[in-house]
C-alpha cells in the first residue's frame, strides 16, 4: 500500500484567469462566456498537471476565485465597503521586513468589504460551474477523487469583518447558515469537501492580539461550533480541514503553537486533518501528535504539509519520505495522506512559488510517497 497523495487546494493560475478575475474584481467589463470557457479550460489543465504529479486526489486549483476566503463576497450578500487591513504581529515586530514585503509588492491586493448587511446565498450557480468543470478534468484525465474548496464561517469573519449583525457569535450563527448549503452542495457532487480554517491559527496573531492563548483558544472553539452547526447533514468522512497560521514567508514568532490547538483541531467534525509541518516553524511539530496519540479521535486521517509553499526549495523525495514516517509511525499507513503545508495560489495573481516549482514540488511530494 502507497500513502496517497493531495495539496491544500489553491495552485498558480494562468495569467488570462488572472486578468479575467481581476476585471470582474473591478467591475471592468468582460464576456461572460469568455470567462467560463477559460476557466473550464484552465481547470482541466490544472488537473493534469496535477495527475501528471503523480497526486492522487486533486482540486480545480480554487481556478475561479479571487482568494480562498473573498470569494464569498461574489456569491452571497450582504457585504460592501472595505475592511481594515491589518497585518500579523510577527511582521510589525520585523517593520523593516515588513516594509521590504509592501514596496515589493509582497502583499496581495484585493477587495475585504464588510459585512454591512444580511448574509444570504445568490444562489450555487458559480459553485456549480466550478463543480461542473472540476468533474469534468477528473473524468478526461482518469482521475477518481477530487475536493473542492471552502469557507469557514470564521475565516469570513476573519477577513470579511462584521458590521451589521449585533455581536460577533451573531455574525458567526449567520455565516454557519449561509454556508451550510455550499458544503452541502459540494458533498453531493461526489467530492470531497475541504473548509479551509486560518481563523483557528493565524487569527491569533492578526485579530486576537489583545487576548491571552487561553482566550483565544475558546474563541477558536466556538468557530469550530458554529463550523460543526453547518456540517450537521455533512458526512464526517467526506470532510477535510486545513489550519493555518499564514501562508507567507515571515519570521512566525508569534504562531500560537499546535500544541494549544489540537483539541480545539481535533474536535471539528472531519475525517482529514491538513496542518504544516514542513515549514521551520512548524517542522518540529510532528511531536505533538506523537505525544497526543491517544487523543486523536479514531479514524481520524493525518494530512501533513510535507512541501513547504513558501519557497521555491524542491523538497528531495527521501525527505518527503522521513517526514511521512513519522506519521505513519503514530497512526499507521492507512491514516496517513502526504500533502502540502498551504496553498500555491493563495490569492489569484500572487503566490510565492513559481508555478512550474509548484508542480516541480508535488512532483516530489508524490515521489517521497511513493518510498515512504
């Protein structure tokens, strides 16, 4: 038996999907037919190259959309104006790191409206677009599993911020119900469903600053409640969750450790655990589930970053293969997916990785998998 093989999600889109998201970001006029021919064609190539990686369960790149977490401002109400921008604490103890990133263009540039009025769903017909040509990639490439990515409640409510309902469980309560059908809606396709959860990490360091850990910590509970509220007609086993403390290279002095996290980890309900554990920040970490063992919830699956997304170093197989080990001793073969610390893509048209590293990286992933 091979460990198997997936990534977080988002990959490098081309620069013709790049320029189409940004126009409609813009509200710059744009052939709407145009726009899907493109993105249906730049999915299928993604999946191929992914198949051609050597990775077992893919994703449509999150090809379509703006960033993992906007993209919600596209597809449901309520939001409009800005948010304030905020930058993680580790940078702003690093201002001269910090400037370097900003006058390099470092930093992304999109839209964070608020949230000024009632979340409701526009309707699934993009998510179903994005469903359409996801299964449609799988099919001409021969691939069988796929996941499709998307939003927690409180990764929205970490870079969407609240305006308008009265206290920030309220927003929370409305976001969970918003999402439920979008999760519901993915599962019933046939794929798997991945809720993609900075909030329970990276929050810490960039919203939470004035809270001690333990604050936080119940904080990042009640996401994983509200997350849990609109799973409650998901199938556990169809779900995966990612946490993250920020896909960027920075020096990540003040990531809340794993250690505190991982029941709150723990405790959503997802067969497919994704967490960083390639990156030197977070490499040391793999000790934690070791220590922990006997709480990680039977039939839980592991999926560690086994490639860092963050450089354009291509990890050599053998390491890919001793990083695996490790979990593999913890819970055994079967309950182990080699996968990438974050996304390629995080947000369209930035990303740390050149796109042919990117793949050059999953390529390695899966020849490390392949010995592991």
């Amino acid at each position: 038996m091979t460990v198997k093989t997936t990534h977080v999600g988002s990959l490098p889109r081309t620069q013709e999907v790049v320029d189409f998201i940004f126009a409609r970001e813009h509200g710059k006029p744009f052939d709407q037919g145009e726009f899907d021919a493109c993105m249906t064609a730049a999915v299928h190539e993604t999946v191929r190259r992914q198949h051609e990686a050597g990775v077992d369960i893919v994703s449509d790149g999150e090809t379509s959309k703006i960033s993992y977490a906007t993209y919600v401002k596209d597809r449901y109400t309520g939001f409009d104006g800005d948010s304030p921008r905020n930058a993680p604490a580790d940078l702003k103890q690093f201002p001269t790191f910090l400037k370097r990133l900003a006058d390099s263009g470092g930093t992304p540039q999109y839209a964070r409206p608020m949230c000024m009025g009632e979340v409701k769903s526009k309707g699934q017909g993009e998510l179903q677009k994005d469903i359409d040509n996801l299964k449609a990639a799988m099919a001409a490439h021969g691939v069988e599993r796929g996941f499709m990515n998307a939003a927690s409640p409180g990764v929205i409510s970490l870079f969407l911020q609240n305006d308008f309902y009265p206290t920030r469980e309220a927003y929370l309560a409305a976001l969970a119900d918003a999402m439920k059908e979008e999760y519901e809606t993915i599962v019933g396709a046939g794929l798997d469903l991945q809720l993609d959860c900075p909030d329970l990490a990276l929050s810490r360091h960039m919203l939470f600053n004035d809270l001690s850990d333990e604050e936080f910590v119940k904080i990042a509970a009640s996401h994983v409640e509200a997350l849990n509220h609109a799973l409650r007609d998901v199938p556990e086993e169809k779900v995966r969750i990612h946490i993250c403390w920020g896909n960027y290279e920075g020096p990540h002095v003040c990531d809340i450790p794993m250690a505190k996290m991982f029941d709150t980890l723990m405790s959503a309900k997802a067969r497919y655990v994704l967490f960083e554990t390639s990156n030197p920040r977070h490499g040391h970490e793999w000790a934690v589930f070791r220590d922990r063992k006997a709480d990680i919830p039977d039939g839980k699956v592991l999926v560690p970053g086994v490639v860092d997304t963050t450089t354009n170093f291509v990890e050599h197989p053998e390491l890919v293969a001793q990083r695996i080990a490790r979990f593999v001793d913890i819970v055994g073969e079967d309950r182990v997916i080699a996968g990438s610390d974050c996304g390629f893509g995080t947000f369209a048209g930035f990303g740390a990785v050149d796109p042919e590293i990117a793949y050059a990286k999953l390529a390695a992933l899966s020849a490390g998998a392949a010995q592991a």
